[in-house]
C-alpha cells in the first residue's frame, strides 16, 4: 500500500488522539499529559525517544536500514489561554483551548512517526520527530535547539518541515506556501508611563500619565505610516491598555501592551527605532518617564525556495495539482520554527482545515473561541509529513 493509503487507514487512530489531546489541553512549556499521550503514540514503533530537560518536548529519531542524511519534521503542542465555545461533544471543560490547531498538529506527526516507522527498511538515512511545546510566545523551538535537537543524530537535518492547519481562509485538504516570508516576526513591547497620582478634580497639581498613553498609541500609528516603506509593512497593535482604578483619581502609572510584526531585518530595526524614540519624545513633552520593555520574540519565517518547490511538488504527485496553492504574500502571524529554519533549509506549509459547509473567507480563525478545524485533513497532512521526510531523503 501507499503512504496515502496507509495514512487513510489510521485516520480513526488520528481523530481518536488529536480528542484526547483537545479535551486536555495544556499551555507553555510544561505539557506533562501532552507528553504522556505522545510518547504513548510512538510506543512500540521502533524509535529512539527523548524528552526535554527544562521543557515537557518530545523527539523521536527513526533510524533507516542505511545510512544517509537527517530530515527533521516538527509539530507543536501547546494550547492557549482561550474559553472554548464550539460545543464539540469534546470542547476542554478549562479555561484553555486548542484553539490554533496543535493538536492536530500533533496526530499528524504522530501518524507519520507510525507511517515511516513501518518503511524503516527502505529508508537510507534519518527522521527526527520533533514534538515541541510553548510556541505560543515560549520561543520552545529556541528552547529545543539549545536542548540538541538539531544535533540529535549525529548529523544535522538536510531539510527541516512543519505544518500549520488553518481553521479558515483555505478549503479542507487544500495545502499552501510561498518562497521566502512566509510569515512576520514578532516582538512584544511592554510601555509603563510614570507620574504623580492626585484628584482628578486637579490635575494641575498631578502628572497624568493617561493621557499621555493614550497620545502614545496614536502616535504610534502614525509613525508607522510615515516612517515604513509601504511595500515593506509592518503593524504596531496596542492589545492592552490599563491604568486607575477610579473615575476622580488619577494614578500614578498606566501601561500599554503592543505587538510589533515586520518582515525584513531593515523594517524590523526602523520600526524599532520609531517605537522607542516616539514613546520617549511623547513622555518627554509630558514632563513624564516612560520605561520600556521590548522583546524580540520571533524572526522572521523565511522559507527556503528549493524546499519550498519541492513541497509543492510532493503534493502536486501525491493529492494531485488542485490540492496546492502558491500564497501571493506572507502573513502576519508569526513562528518559532523560524528558529529551526533560520539554521537548515526548510519550509513551513499551511494546510486547510475550514469545516465543510463554511465559507473558508468567514469561518472563525485560529485563535478564535468558535475555532473548529475538519478532522478530515489528519491523514492528509500526517501522510505529506511521511512522503517529504522519503523523497527528501532519496533527493
């Protein structure tokens, strides 16, 4: 049988572990009960299984009856801080979701531990298994590679790939990437304004920072349109906003959030420039000090183009031309396996996964509490897992 075809035979081994890992989700880097579900998975099918030292990680190494090179393929794990309300008979009853799609994530690369441990013999090389937590904001890949997951063979990887289901935007089953960006970096930036409390009845007599946070937010966006390139965006998004506690007093500090996404190392340090000097310029003119707190989350994730083609064409052998689009841009979500790919080619691949019957255009997007994915596409993506980690080793 094909790999396809193999990997159609375990979808209801799939749909049963992504349920089990929806119904317990976990966040960060400690995902014990994750853990034990996956390395539960991969019992008894011949691989060598490691987990992590300061993270709940898992990886798997499958070593082929010959020696060769390594293809490393990575899934995450984590969930998010997310109430679900999609009542699935099994949504988690927490105040967490799988609400991005790793659990599936996870199954599929589960599937394709099973698919290529059943083909050890006719593989000339290596696969790592990289099932990784906390990329929600964790940077667990970062993690990861200081652990040696990189390195974990002996060999480092020829070729590294993950994929990322879409609960929106793409039709079930379809697949899709794009040369070069495939997605944004991403900072977080924490702003605290200090002043002088006092009675909002005399402001004259305090030092408000709220206004001045307020100025800040608008100020921010401003300078995005007229210090960036255009054709080189970035996006500042204030999230948070807080400060006071009550209508007649005015407090001594107010703080903002903001995440910052950009494309290209130029952008992301004209960017940051702009940020810092127009947080600081507008706390000056208030007679104010502004302390800031930026943190270069992810880089970009940039797609190598020979791996990116020969996804592209794997997919076209495999499912057939239709089930391949080429994104005309990239979008502005960002990831830590740009950690990963920033070191060995690779490539990142959407997948779809927009319920049948939904306009994929309005369907709740990941990160929504209303997120459903179709459960149809696990043995897709586990068997496209399976045939890039083969032909990629045959290449």
């Amino acid at each position: 049988m094909s790999i396809r075809e193999d990997a159609t035979a375990l979808q209801g081994d799939l749909v049963q572990l992504r349920r089990a890992l929806h119904r317990e989700p976990e966040l960060g880097l400690e995902l014990p009960r994750t853990q034990e579900k996956v390395v539960a998975a991969l019992d008894g099918w011949g691989l060598e299984i490691g987990t992590g030292q300061s993270l709940s990680s898992v990886t798997a190494v499958l070593r082929g009856a010959r020696p060769g090179p390594t293809v490393l393929l990575r899934g995450d794990m984590d969930a998010l801080p997310v109430i679900e309300r999609t009542a699935l008979d099994f949504a988690a009853p927490t105040d967490r979701m799988h609400a991005c799609g790793h659990d599936l994530h996870t199954a599929m690369l589960a599937g394709a531990a099973q698919l290529l441990s059943s083909r050890a013999d006719q593989l000339a090389g290596n696969v790592v298994f990289m099932f990784q937590p906390g990329e929600e904001g964790y940077d667990g890949a970062g993690k990861m590679i200081s652990e040696g997951v990189l390195d974990v063979t002996g060999t480092r990887p020829v070729a590294a790939y993950a994929l990322h289901v879409l609960s929106g935007q793409l039709p079930a089953g379809v697949f899709a990437a794009r040369r070069g960006p495939f997605l944004a970096a991403s900072d977080t930036v924490r702003v605290t304004i200090r002043g002088v409390g006092g009675h909002g009845s005399m402001p004259h007599l305090a030092q408000d920072p709220l206004p001045a946070a307020c100025e800040m937010v608008l100020a921010l966006q401003s300078m995005v349109t007229r210090r960036i390139d255009i054709h080189d965006p970035v996006v500042i998004t204030v999230g948070s906003l807080h400060a006071g506690t009550q209508h007649n007093v005015i407090p001594e500090e107010a703080y903002f959030e903001a995440t910052v996404r950009s494309y290209s190392p130029e952008s992301h340090a004209r960017v940051k420039d702009g940020f810092l000097r127009t947080v600081r310029g507008v706390a000056a003119a208030h007679g104010l000090t502004a302390d800031i707190d930026y943190a270069e989350l992810y880089p970009v994730t940039v797609n190598d183009d020979r791996e990116t083609e020969f996804a592209a064409d794997t997919v076209a052998e495999v499912c057939g031309e239709q089930r391949w689009a080429w994104q005309d841009r990239p979008g502005a979500g960002s990831e830590d396996f740009s950690r990963v790919i920033a070191e060995i080619p690779g490539a990142m691949i959407a997948l779809g996964a927009t319920p049948v019957g939904i306009d994929a255009d309005k369907a709740a997007m990941n990160h929504s509490p209303l997120a459903v994915f179709d459960e149809s596409v696990l043995a897709d993506g586990a068997a496209l897992y399976a045939e890039l980690a083969v032909r990629r080793l045959i290449a």
